[in-house]
C-alpha cells in the first residue's frame, strides 16, 4: 500500500523550483469544482492542499515527499492512511457514512445530532462542539485526527490536541458556492483514509446524477421562488451567489433574489417581503414544519398570500438528515426541486429531503 503522509502546515503560495523534486504546481489538480480543495497525484506522492478562504495566501497542506514547499518545519506525518477520525460536523459524518466508513469515525460533537442509525448504533464518543471539545474525550476515543470547520479564527484546542500527537484538520466545504464544489470534499475524505478510488467512483456518479438532472428543466415551468425566514425583525435569504441559490438556479427555479451581489445571507424588512409576496410560487425553508408556527413566531407573516397555498416546503420535519446528506449529496436536493415544480401532482414518496408545511 502507497505510504500516505499527512502534513499540516500554513505556507505561502510561493515555492521554489527544484529539478530533482516534484513541484506542486506542475501535477494536474483532479479536483474540478472545488475553490479551497486541491488534490494532486503522480507515481510517487500525493499533494493535498486545502485553502483559508479568508487568507488565499495560507494553506493547510496534506504532503507525501518529493514535492517542493517553501518550508518543511511544523510538518506532521502520519505513515499509513487514517483509521480513526473524530469529525465534528454533520456534513464531515455523511460524507464518510456515503463511502460506508462508518468504522473509521470513533468521535462526534453530539449524538443527537446523527442521523445515520448505523452510526449511532456503534456509539461514537460524543466530545462536545467545536470551541468546546473536551480533549481527555478526544484521547479516550483514540482518535488520530480531527476534522473541524473552522467556523471561527482559531480552533482553541489545537495546540494541546498537537500535543498529544492529534493532528487538527480544518475543513472549508461550507464555503462552497458550487454544489458540486461543496460535494466534491468527499475525497478529501476518500485520500486520507485510502479509499480514493471508492470516492473517485461515489463523487463521479453524483456527477452524472446532478448533471442529468439539471439539464432535464425546461425554463418555461421556471416558479418564481421565495427562501427564507424572519429571524427577529429582518428576513434572511440566501444572496444571489451563494450555493442555495445557485442550487435554485440549477434546477430552474426563478429565484426573486438571485440578481442580488453575495455569497452570504441577505436581510429585508417584513415590509419587502410583504411588497413582492403576491409574486411568489414557492416558498422554500420557511423554518418550521407547520404554518401554525410559523405564525406563531412571527405573527404577521399571516398577511402573506402564499401562507394560504400549499406551496410551502421545508426540511425542518428531519434536519439531521439534511445537514448530514445534502452537501454530498446535491443531486437528491435537486432531484427534490424538480419534483417540487410539479405542484399540486407532487409525489410525497419521492421526496428525500422536503416535505410540505401544512
């Protein structure tokens, strides 16, 4: 089996050429989609690289020999792939459980959280959420590396976890804006644990699925769609750049706000809302299962016409398995979305993920 050494280090882009060492930069990345995921291979190493979004000049790079960087100190080793991982988020889990390496993950932040009855029945340490991971926890479960989000600047107990010889790995899927972008980090997964050629073979076939399905719409059925909900006294919606408007857009919903600059999230007034809900079709992730509660929580949204259609979707009635599946699984969103056009000929059934609000 070809030796994996795992290197974590923050670098400058910059490396220095060398005739008797691989550079970086001359392999052909495999990884398509992805903005802050590289991975390259040649007969002799394997390069992972993945990218801070928020500082485009540091990487975290995975590294075998050969190829050049510009420095080597503070790099960590491991001698064979990963056996044991501890992942802290629903997204991390379901992309290991859809290469069924259910075995390799021996920690989780919570186990209320897993939707995945395989894994929860093997009982996996719960060791707390990110910024509070309990580390004798951690050492319990054997773990030899966690994945985190990174969420914030600094994962607070890294140090110590190095220290006790478990290496800390960030992981920026969430700052996909491509659907397939944000799957494709299955394998990262696939690489560190030896398994890249199931993942190879999983991602490719999420590939075709998405593909198919998105270039199966016809634009003339397109709903005029609305995605959201009030949070205090503003109404959060995806930017017209992020990945869930992009995912509207690939299954040719005409979402409202998709000409509006951003990755992120937009806040309206109630009142703007209210100005274009005559307008809208469909209304997606609303927040709650029934339109009782919605109501409940924010009492005018009873003047909104669309509360009184059945046009309403969410998937508030199982998030564990949303969060869990979805990102790696972007064709199934899809493959929702497209039944969604159908409206009043909706198939419950074939439905992964959504459900109406009633």
């Amino acid at each position: 089996m070809k030796l994996l050494y795992l290197g974590f280090l923050i670098l400058a882009v910059s490396c220095t050429n060398s005739t008797n060492k691989k550079d970086y930069n001359s392999i052909i990345n495999i990884c398509r989609y992805s903005q802050w995921l590289k991975i390259s291979e040649s007969s002799e190493a394997i390069l992972i690289q993945i990218q801070n979004p928020d500082d485009t000049t540091k990487k975290y790079s995975l590294r075998l020999p050969n190829f050049n960087t510009s420095e080597r100190s503070g790099t960590y080793t491991f001698d064979e792939p990963v056996q044991r991982l501890a992942c802290l988020s629903s997204t991390h889990i379901g992309m290991m459980t859809e290469l069924d390496l259910r075995a390799n993950i021996v920690a989780v932040s919570n186990l209320k959280y897993i939707y995945d009855s395989q894994l929860k029945s093997t009982n996996p340490m719960a060791v707390g959420e990110e910024q509070g991971v309990d580390v004798e926890k951690v050492v319990k479960s054997e773990a030899e590396a966690i994945i985190y989000s990174a969420f914030s600047s600094s994962f607070v107990k890294e140090k110590v976890l190095k220290k006790l010889g478990i290496q800390c790995i960030p992981n920026f899927d969430w700052r996909e804006v491509q659907p397939l972008g944000r799957a494709e980090w299955i394998l990262f997964y696939g690489y560190l644990t030896g398994q890249q050629k199931q993942a190879m073979l999983k991602f490719d076939e999420i590939c075709r699925n998405y593909e198919k399905i998105k270039n199966s719409f016809d634009s003339s059925d397109s709903l005029r769609t609305l995605s959201g909900n009030i949070t205090g006294d503003f109404w959060y919606a995806p930017a017209g750049e992020s990945y869930h408007a992009q995912l509207m857009r690939d299954a040719g919903l005409s979402y409202i706000f998709s000409k509006e600059k951003g990755t992120g999230s937009l806040a309206y007034s109630f009142e703007k809302i209210l100005g274009i809900s005559s307008e809208i079709d469909l209304w997606l992730n609303p927040g709650f299962k029934t339109k009782q509660e919605i109501i409940q929580s924010y009492p005018k949204s009873n003047m909104l016409p669309i509360l009184g259609q059945s046009s309403l979707f969410c998937y508030t009635h199982n998030s564990n398995k949303y969060w869990e599946r979805s990102a790696c699984r972007p064709d199934l969103v899809l493959a929702d979305y497209s039944e969604l056009k159908k409206g009043h000929n909706i198939d419950p059934k074939k439905l992964v993920f959504y459900k109406r609000v009633r």
